[in-house]
C-alpha cells in the first residue's frame, strides 16, 4: 500500500523551514500532498492563496511525488479523501509541540486510521516562523534567504 502523508498548513508563507520538513518526508513516504488550508481562526491571508500555491509548486516542480493542493474542510476528512494515512508536521520546539499533540489527538479521533508523524525542524531552521517573515516583510525587510522561492 502507498504510504501517502498529507503536509497540512496555512503556510502564509511556506518557508525554508516547511521545505526542509516536505524534503525530509521524502525518505518516509512514497507520496507527499502540500495542502493549503483556508484557516478559520485567521480573519485574511497576509499573502493570497493563489501567489502562494504557485510559490509552492515552483519550489517542488522537480518532485513528482509531491503534490500541492487547497481545502476547506477538516484535516481528518481531507486525509480520508486523499487515501493519506499520515499528518506530516515539523516541531521547532515544545510549544509546537503542545499546540501539534493536542491536534493530533484529534485528528486520530476523527479519523482513526491517521497517524502523525513528527519531524524535529533543523537547527539553522528552527527560528523560521511565518508570522515573523509577514512581520518582516511587511517593514520593508529582506525575507529571502527565509523563502524557497521569490517573491517577485
């Protein structure tokens, strides 16, 4: 059976950090879905979906076993109807932690057959967050050695 993981996120933006997490993944799964969720408890996007789906797909244009995708329901339902066993997240530290298990633990609720699989982000990556890149950014600072890809 192909081992597929559902990569779920805002991702506003997707970062370097989401991108090492995707390309680590890689060696656990055969199939790897980037889903772009439209998040209820963020009143608008810093960014528009559409920019950032397009971003996304650039960076993994060279990857056929990722693929990039947008929801609006849950993550659980999302995961059945995408024949994803796995919830691939990255944890940078112990408050990602929390915030990650208590969704876990739903999810696995939802729908029993998920499994999420925790990936420790890499050290040099561990500071990236995307609300500090938004805040950066919208100052005028230079955010592209944070990005896999350009912004322009």
């Amino acid at each position: 059976m192909k081992r597929i993981a559902l990569f779920p996120g805002s991702f506003d933006p997707f970062t370097k950090g989401h991108e090492d997490i995707v390309l680590r993944g890689l060696s656990l799964f055969d199939e790897i879905i980037v889903a772009v969720g439209y998040n209820s408890g963020k009143s608008q996007r810093y960014f528009k979906i559409d920019f950032m789906l397009e971003r996304i797909r650039q960076t993994f244009e060279n990857q056929p076993a990722i693929s990039v995708i947008t929801y609006s329901e849950l993550t659980a339902e999302l995961a059945k109807r995408e024949g994803a066993r796995f919830l691939l997240r990255g944890l940078r530290n112990t408050t990602d932690f929390e915030y990650e298990n208590s969704i876990a633990q739903i999810n696995r609720k939802l729908n029993a057959e998920l499994e999420s699989v925790f990936l420790i982000t890499s050290p040099n990556l561990a500071a990236i967050s995307s609300s500090i890149i938004r805040e950066v950014h919208r100052y005028g600072g230079d955010v592209s050695d944070l990005l896999p890809y350009r912004l322009e």
